[in-house]
C-alpha cells in the first residue's frame, strides 16, 4: 500500500511566501480537507503529474537511540497550473501488512528546522505518532518549490520482534478538478529505511 500522506521553507521560497498567500484568492478558504479524493471520485483513473517529490539523505538504514538523522525534502510543482489550496505535512512510520506488526511511527521523533526562528520544532501527532503539519504557501506556481530540512530518530524501545518497511518524508497536498468534480490529490518526497538495533 502506497502512502498517499521539518519544514522550514528555504530562504528563496520564503521570499516568496508573502507573494503566494497574497495571490490566493478569497474562495480558497474553504478546507481542502473536506473534498474527496481525486483518486476515489475517478475510480483510479486520475493521474497526478503535477507534484513531485525528492528526499535525500536517508540512509538504508538506522540504529535505534538517541542519534538523528538528517535529511531535505523537495516538492516541485512541475506543471502549468497554480496548485491552489496546498498543505506540507512530514511523517514518520512504517507500513502494517500483518495483524500483530507495530507502526513504527509512536516510537520515532520526528523535527523539522524553523528558519524563521533557527531551532529545530518537533511534530507529533494528537494520537502520538511523529509527524504534522509544516509553514507552507497556501498556492504554488509553476516551477516553485517548497524545501523541509527535517531530522528523525526511532527510540531503542521499538519492539524488533518483525522487519519494518519504514519512511519518512514529506506529502504536499492540493484542490484540483476531475471532470468536473472539486477534488484533492498530492505528492510525495519520501525515503525508505529499516530500524536495527545499535
């Protein structure tokens, strides 16, 4: 199953953040969030092009501790249109195929670096697993990009007693339109990595 799911903005996107927010129009408002997928309202048929992703830095990978792991993600909007309504959120965890497999995501932490205030800010979720929301533009051009510089560590507590096909990365979403029909769709910038003991 493919996930369909830290961030400072660089300095040249966050130039350009003001821009953005101000070219949103007022009908934008309304919460992405409350549209369907795009992948569901067209029975798989729809294709996203628009966003791509690149994560670099992570490694095959990691010893459980204390030690972080740094990395970058990119997410580029590669098309002609301006991708309306967008949203970054970063995530770490793992993929559950069988019943008593754990998800790796309560025993990680997961931060992203805050250019604003030059300090890393940790994302956990209500439910305790590591990831959230990052400062994003509401809009991204065509050929704009965002950039997270995130860090991560899975505690020595993380139960080994199965493999883990974990990741960690980032998910840009946005309200794009599928024959005639308001929907969200995204892309990802994620990195793959298996948990050992250190």
């Amino acid at each position: 199953m493919k996930l369909r799911r830290a961030l400072s903005v660089s300095a040249a996107t966050a130039a350009l953040l003001p821009l953005a927010m101000a070219a949103a129009p007022a009908s934008q408002a309304a919460s992405a969030a409350e549209l369907p997928k795009c992948s569901e309202v067209s029975n798989g048929q729809y294709e996203n092009n628009a966003l791509v992703g690149r994560a670099v830095g992570i490694p095959a990978s990691i010893a459980l501790g204390t030690h972080w792991t740094t990395y970058t993600a990119t997410l580029t909007n590669t098309s002609a249109k301006e991708l309306r309504s967008f949203d970054v959120s970063a995530d770490l965890g793992s993929y559950v195929y069988n019943e008593g497999e754990h998800d790796l995501s309560p025993y990680g932490d997961l931060q992203y670096w805050d250019t604003s205030q030059r300090a890393w800010k940790t994302l956990r979720r209500a439910n305790g697993n590591a990831g959230g929301t990052l400062p994003a533009p509401k809009t991204l051009k065509p050929r704009e990009s965002v950039h997270a510089q995130l860090r991560f560590r899975v505690r020595k507590d993380l139960p080994l007693d199965h493999a883990y096909d974990a990741f960690t990365g980032l998910t840009g979403t946005f309200a794009d339109r599928y024959h005639g029909t308001n929907c969200t769709s995204d892309g990802v910038a994620l990195g793959g990595f298996s948990p050992r003991e250190g």
